[in-house]
C-alpha cells in the first residue's frame, strides 16, 4: 500500500504483496536453521583426521560385522526385519584374540625351527611343557584353545585372504576324515616312544606335514569343516574330554555362523563324542573312541622311550601295549554299556566315567614323571632332592579326585558350550527360519 512503511517479516518480503498460490505452503516457505560446522566437519569424508578412540568402533565395525548380504532376516508380517549379529566380538576382544593367535602361530613356528636346529631343546619345549597341558586345557576351557590352535589359525588363512574354495563337506568324507583322524592319534602315540620323543628332526616333519594338510583342507573347503572338526588328531580327544566346559567364550574364528558342518562341536550345548556324529559309522568309532581310549593311556605308559637303534622286537612292545589296553578297556565299556539301561543319563555317567579315567589316567603318570620320579618318561625338572618321597602318590590322589569331581559330580546341566554361536548367515528362503 503506498504510503505504508512494511516492515520485512520472517518470509521475506510482506507475504500479502503475493497471492496465496503464489506464496505456496507455510511449511515449505520456512528455511530450517543452519548448524555452524568446524572446518574439520566441512572437509570430505576421505580427508577427516581420526584419533585411535574415533577409529576404534569404526575398525570394529570394518573387521567384524557381517556383510549385508550376511546379516539374516525374519519375516514378521509383511516385512523382512533385519536379526542383528549376536555374540559378535568387540574391538578390544578381536584385537586381544587376534594377538594370542598370532603369538600361537609364531610359537608353532619357532617350536618347528628348534626341533630342526636345535633338537633337544625343541623336543623338551614339545613334549615336556605344552602336551603335558594340553589335557588339561581342553578339559577345563576348550573354547580358549579351539581360538587359539596354531594349526586351526594357518588352516584358516586362504579363507581369511579370500583364497578358499569354501566347498561344502558331505557327510561320507566327514565320516571318512573321522576314521583317518582316530586311527592317526591311536598310531602318532606309540611312535612317540620310538622315534617322536627323541628325534626333533622326525617331530618337525610331523607337524610340518599337519600343517600342509590343514592348509590344503583350509583352501577345498568352508571354514574349520575339514580339519578342526573332523581330521585332526586332537579333536577326538577335545570331544572326550570337554564334554562339560569351565566357561564358554565367544568365537574368535567366525563372525557368522556358516554352518560349515551340523552339528557343530563348538556350540553344541554338549560336544561329548556319542552325540557328535551325523553318521551311524561316526557314532561307532566314537564308541570306540569312549571305551578305548582309557586302557590305550594306561598301555602306553607301560612303554619305555627307545633309544638307539630300533628294531622289529621294540615296534611290537611300543604298540602292542597301548593297543592291548585299549581292546581291554573297549571290552569292559561294552559289557558295562548293554548292563546299564538306555536312558540318556545312564549313558552319559558311562561316558564320563571313562572319559575321567582316560585324563585322571594319565596325570597319575605324567606329573609324578615331570619332575624326575619316573626315569621311563620325559621329565621338566628333576625335583627329586627337593620333594618327599611321598609326592608322587599325593599328586595322584589329588587330581583324580579333581577330575572326578569336574566331569563327574560336579553339575553340568546348565548346557555350557565350548564357544557361543555367533548369528547364522542364512540367505534365500532359509532366512525366515531364523
């Protein structure tokens, strides 16, 4: 209007200088405040400079979430909703596991290079510290030791670097893998007495040639499908023993759940050997792993080391005890087998006596043996000046009652497993059943 002084109102200029139409919407005229960004925030995305805590979520992000294609999904109504990852590990576990598993792989390394070079040192670090512990740790806290196996990190590394055929194991090869893995531990044993125990030289071919196997099964086929879960030698005894975990950990192998192979000893809520096999042939041998395995340890400490010039006379003893044993012990765990009732908890209690036998077994003979009281085995320190004479017999009232207690009395029902599945990576029309 002439003569009227307008003053400018929060549009602009006199909104009634326009027609409605014109003026459009209240709601798209107001221009939302802007946010005063620092010069580092106005830089590109590639450009900004991070300090170690802002990279942190964002490498643990990077390293260990799944790809979307990954991540599976639950239909609830009409819609697909995303199932986050559960039991994923954080940055600091990823980085704390990822160091203890390179510091493994390098001991394995360093432990061949001395059984090479320096043999007797090699064969004191291999068969006099880390096999006496072994038992022990796959009794108390397998999931700790399946994280960190050497031979499981150099098995995984073509899937890791994306070199891995990622082939599906059937079911006759699992079967077939199974067998070989047993009858390799049952043969590997006696030769230690023969060759193993006093040869470095023959020990670093052994783990050499294991580890060539585990990384050739590492590039056929999916994850730890076919050497941690089937071929390799100590996995029956991981099965044997640790039944009945101390604590179950996250897995630091998997960020996904591939279902590599069913089921899966690392988060069965019981890995014990009966339950283990998806074959009728696998549950057979594992029969006879359970009921074997305990006269087989008894047989083979009757068997001194061989030294010197080995004959056909020393091969016989070195195998014909432990075998001798483990035919006896199979004989008594079928008989005990058909007298006891097919109740899931009768068959259970069987299995963990003799699984309780076979380790209470033999620490009744290694400790003693550590520390010089039997001349026949490898000892760590010769403490015989030190401790009493009667030493040898309170450390083996002292662990058999332990390991009767932790597999036998002690409850195991709260269903423990060795490891805590990570989510399973379903695709396609499988993804709804999750």
């Amino acid at each position: 209007m002439p003569g009227r002084d307008w003053q400018t109102s929060a549009y602009g200029t006199d909104p009634r200088q326009y027609m409605p139409e014109q003026r459009g919407p209240r709601h798209i005229q107001i221009q939302p405040r802007q946010r005063q960004r620092t010069p580092e925030q106005q830089r590109p995305e590639q450009q900004r400079q991070y300090t170690p805590e802002q990279m942190a979520p964002r490498h643990a992000l990077e390293q260990q979430a799944p790809r979307q294609s990954e991540i599976p999904q639950r239909k609830v109504g009409r819609q697909l909703q995303t199932v986050q990852p559960k039991n994923v590990l954080s940055y600091d576990e990823y980085r704390n596991w990822t160091i203890a598993q390179s510091l493994m792989l390098l001991i394995g390394v360093t432990l061949i290079g001395l059984l090479l070079f320096l043999p007797q040192l090699g064969i004191h670090i291999m068969w006099n510290v880390i096999i006496p512990a072994a038992p022990a740790i796959v009794t108390l806290v397998p999931g700790i030791w399946r994280n960190i196996c050497p031979m499981s990190t150099f098995s995984l590394l073509p899937r890791n670097f994306g070199l891995s055929f990622r082939m599906k194991l059937p079911n006759w090869l699992a079967a077939s893998l199974t067998l070989i893995s047993i009858l390799a531990l049952y043969g590997i044993v006696p030769l230690r007495h023969l060759s193993l125990n006093i040869n470095g030289f023959t020990t670093a071919i052994m783990l050499a040639g294991a580890a060539g196997v585990a990384l050739l099964l590492g590039i056929l086929f999916e994850w730890r499908s076919a050497w941690c879960t089937t071929l390799c030698p100590i996995h029956p005894v991981e099965r044997l023993y640790g039944f009945a975990p101390a604590l179950s950990v996250k897995n630091a192998r998997c960020t996904t759940c591939e279902l590599c192979t069913a089921p899966c000893p690392d988060s069965m809520p019981s890995a014990s050997v009966p339950t283990a096999g998806t074959v009728g042939f696998q549950r057979a041998l594992a029969d006879f792993l359970v009921g074997s395995f305990f006269g087989f340890v008894w047989g083979w400490y009757q068997v001194p080391d061989f030294h010197g010039q080995v004959g056909m006379n020393e091969i016989l003893i070195a195998f014909a005890w432990p075998f001798g044993g483990a035919l006896v012990s199979y004989v008594i765990y079928l008989a005990m087998k058909r007298s006891v009732s097919d109740s899931a908890e009768q068959q259970k209690l069987l299995l963990k006596m003799f699984a309780t036998a076979a380790v209470s077994t033999y620490y009744w003979y290694r400790i003693p043996a550590l520390v010089g009281f039997d001349p026949r085995s490898g000892q760590l320190y010769d403490l015989t000046f030190v401790l009493p004479d009667w030493f040898p017999m309170a450390s083996q009232i002292i662990t058999t009652a332990f390991f009767v207690w932790f597999l036998i009395i002690r409850n195991t029902s709260s269903g423990l497993t060795w490891q805590k599945r990570p989510a399973v990576a379903k695709r396609g029309k499988a993804a709804q059943a999750v």
